[in-house]
C-alpha cells in the first residue's frame, strides 16, 4: 500500500532514494506542442456560439457536437 507523507519541498531534492535517468522517444506528432482544447459556449435561438482558444476547429466542433449529443454540422 503506498504511504503518503507530509513533508517540506525542499526536502524533497536533498533526502531522494531514486535518480531516473532515460530516453524518450515518440513517432512523428501532427502538432507539437499541442495547446489545449478549451472553449466556452452560448446557447443562441439558432445553436450555440462557441469560442475556442485553439486552431483545431473541427475537433472542438466534433467534440461540442458529442457532447451535446447532436450532429456535427448542427
């Protein structure tokens, strides 16, 4: 069972039992780095006005529309 302790941070850096050392490697990314999907919705008489802070539009408009539960192009 994992134990959680209390402890002061910088205690931390000085009392650690482990150093991980390593390589990472990952295929090629379609956008690196990614931002994050984020965005605030108003319903309207008509449907919804959505902003969105990223550039993926038809991501944040696939995932409004799951989540409302109607199509994509509504």
């Amino acid at each position: 069972m994992l134990e959680i302790k209390k402890c002061a941070p910088e205690s931390l850096l000085t009392e650690r039992v482990h150093i991980l050392k390593g390589e990472f490697r990952s295929g090629s990314q379609i956008h690196f780095p990614m931002e994050s999907h984020i965005c605030i919705c108003f319903p309207k008489e008509d449907g919804m006005d959505v902003y969105t802070s990223t550039q993926w539009l038809d991501a944040t408009q696939a995932a409004v529309a799951a989540c409302l539960g109607i199509g994509n192009n509504q």
